[in-house]
C-alpha cells in the first residue's frame, strides 16, 4: 500500500470494524463464471490491484473459479467474501466447509448471511439454532473472520446494524437507489463497514446505458458518474461492480485511479437523470 492510502492506483477503505483496509473498487463475481474470459477477469482484477472480491456458494462457478485461480496463482491476494442462503446453523457450518474446499483456502476472510431480506429469513437466521450461530461457530473455529449480512430490505437491513451482531452489511446504492444513504450513515456510526452491490444499476441498466453511450445521449448517466456517486458516501467502504471481461475491470481500475469526489447538486443531476432513466 503506497503512503497515500493507495493500492496500485486505487484508493484504498476501512472496511468497517473488521479493521481491515480494502480497495475502495472491489469486484462482484456473480456472473464471471458466464463467461469465456472467466479466468483472465480474475487475473485482471489481481493485475490492477483490487484487494476485495465477492462471491456466495449460490453464484454457479465463482467459488469454483476463484479456486482455481488461487491453485495456479499460489496465496489469493485478495480478502474473499463469501455468503450462505442456508438458515440454520448446522447448514450454514456445512456452507462454510464446503466454501473452504472450492476456495482451497484454510480460511475465509468474511462470510455473510445472503439476502436476509424478509421476516421469515430474519427470524430463521437469528435464532438459537440459526445460521449466525453457525457463523459464529466457524470463527470459533477459526475457520472464517468476520461476518456480514447482505439485504435487499432497508428496515432489515437497519435492525442487522443496529442489532450489533454483524460486521459488515451489504446493500444497494446507487443513483438508481439513493434512498439507502440514511442506512449507509448509520452503518458509519457503528463502524459497521458497507459493500455497496448494484453500484451500476444492475447489468440491466447498464446494457441500456452504453447504448445510449454510443449514440452521445447518455449525458451524466456514465459508468464512471455512476461509480463516482457511490464512493462520494463517506459511509461506503467497498463498491463491488459485477464484471464478465478484463475490459470491464479495466475500465473501472481507470474510474477508481483518478476520479474526484461529487458535488451534492452533481449528486442529484444523476439522481435525477437515473429517475428518467427508470421512468423510462
């Protein structure tokens, strides 16, 4: 890491109270796997010098692909995040062995309950015999790091925060979704360190984007605006756009190496141009 809180070109964040320091640009593996340039995205991520991926056991082939770039790169130079759908503590101790396995890694830096985004998954997971006992299980075990939830639901999400139990929490935010700022300043508060899904708008708006991109009528509505917006939160710790290609990764190691920060009207120029957007 240089003197000026870098990695390479890319700044680097706390990542909350885990306490440790990650590049403000991860990488969401979710759908790498899809595609033919799977291994070589992995190795540009390494290249570029992100410090932080994302991945779960749900995600068909990321564990796996992460795995084998491990196996023939030798020590992952990344913090691996991982994540279980399972509910119950022995499952979620069952996810955490079988993550070990594919990773081929002693141990998992963050592992996180996925999508805790009802009632139901809430109380099912915090229960005496739910899968944040088994989590907690594996720390002490020494098997995992820390732990974090990762929710769809801005009410869950607070209560995850505010319940004191987790490390990190993982939300969307973006233009697109503005309104999980309040729960981004409240994570703050209680060193609660934020992974910031979605940061693009899903690949969806995206594809949408860069075609008004290659027209000239796309205006504000930019990748590079888009990661901007994400990391002007102070709050946020890590923005984790999904990528398939090494152009991909490249193109945000470029945004993340030399961007300023946004103006709060340049924040809602985007707010609204991403409202059009969706309108639309």
């Amino acid at each position: 890491m240089s003197d000026d809180g870098r990695m390479g070109g890319i700044r680097t964040r706390r990542l909350g109270r885990t306490g440790l320091h990650v590049t403000e640009l991860g990488l969401g593996a979710m759908d790498t796997p899809g595609s033919a340039e799977a291994l070589a995205t992995i190795e540009a991520a390494a290249a570029v010098g992100i410090t932080f991926i994302d991945t779960a056991r749900e995600y068909a082939g990321s564990e796996y692909l992460l795995g084998q770039f491990i196996r023939s790169h030798g020590a992952a130079p990344f913090r691996i995040a991982t994540k279980t759908f399972r509910r119950t503590a022995d499952g979620a101790q069952h996810e955490v062995d079988r993550s070990l396995s594919v990773l081929g890694v002693p141990f998992i830096d963050l592992y996180q309950l996925h999508d805790i985004s009802t009632e139901g998954a809430w109380e099912e997971a915090m229960s005496a015999r739910g899968a944040l006992e088994g989590l907690k299980v594996a720390q002490y075990r020494g098997l995992i790091g820390h732990i974090g939830v990762s929710s769809h639901d801005l009410g869950i999400a607070e209560r995850a925060v505010r319940s004191g139990e987790f490390d990190t929490v993982m939300v969307e935010y973006s233009a697109f979704f503005p309104e999980s700022a309040p729960l981004i300043e409240l994570a703050a508060e209680r060193d609660v360190g934020v992974i910031v899904m979605r940061p693009l708008g899903g690949s969806g708006r995206m594809s949408v984007i860069r075609g008004l991109m290659e027209r000239g009528e796309a205006g504000v509505l930019t990748p590079a605006n888009l990661l901007r917006y994400a990391w002007s939160h102070p709050g946020v710790s890590v923005a984790i756009p999904g990528a398939r290609y090494p152009s991909r990764v490249h193109e945000n190691a470029s945004i993340a190496a030399d961007y300023a920060p946004m103006s709060a009207a340049e924040r809602r120029e985007l707010e609204a141009a991403a409202r059009r957007l969706y309108d639309g």
